[in-house]
C-alpha cells in the first residue's frame, strides 16, 4: 500500500480492512501491463465520474508525492474531466486538487527548509 500512496496507512477494524487491501493493493495494484500513473489516471475519471472527491483527494497527494503526476498535470486532467463528467463535477475536482496542489507545495518548502 505505500507503494501506491507513498506513505503507510493503518489497519482498519476487522477483516473487511484487511481484505479489501489484500485485493486492491497485493493483487489490482500489481498486475502487469499498467503502471501505477496509468492506474491513478484510470482511477481519477472514475472517481470524478462517481462524485467522489474524498477519495480523488487522497489519489492527487499520493500522485504528487509519487512524482507521477505535477501540479500542472492535475489541472490538466481537472480541465478534461469536465468534457467527460460534466464541468459541475470537473469543476469540484478542479478545485480539490488545488486544495492539495497547495499543501504540497507548502510540504516541499518546508522540507526545503
């Protein structure tokens, strides 16, 4: 899983959490033939087109910290997710990766530091 987001994410309660992970992470995430930008961007039109923002939020930072995506880029694919899903939801992703292209960039100064 911090392949994927760049960083470690706790265990959930139960098995569901664990099994969940287990699929998406040890199986979905690591077939062959797509690299884990291609996925991110395959993932990003269908959270756009399914409103979720929560977690396209999460996808947009481990993009960033990845180094998969640039802030430019993000704004790019917010601008042709409005063409596919409509520029009400394009419009919300828009401003979302704003919102993380913000904290990002306020992570890298500070490590800059």
């Amino acid at each position: 899983m911090s392949e994927v987001y760049g960083w470690e994410m706790s265990d959930g309660p139960g098995d569901y959490f664990e099994h969940t992970c287990d699929q998406v992470f040890g199986t979905v995430w690591t077939r062959e033939g797509l690299s884990n930008r291609d996925r991110r961007l395959l993932l990003f039109g269908a959270l756009a087109a399914s409103g979720q923002e929560d977690v396209a939020e999460i996808q947009a930072g481990a993009a960033l910290s990845n180094g998969e995506l640039t802030p430019h880029q993000l704004e790019e694919i917010s601008l042709f997710l409005c063409y596919y899903v409509g520029w009400p939801q394009g419009t919300k992703m828009h401003f979302m990766f704003g919102k993380v292209i913000k904290n990002f960039e306020k992570q890298q100064a500070k490590a800059a530091e």
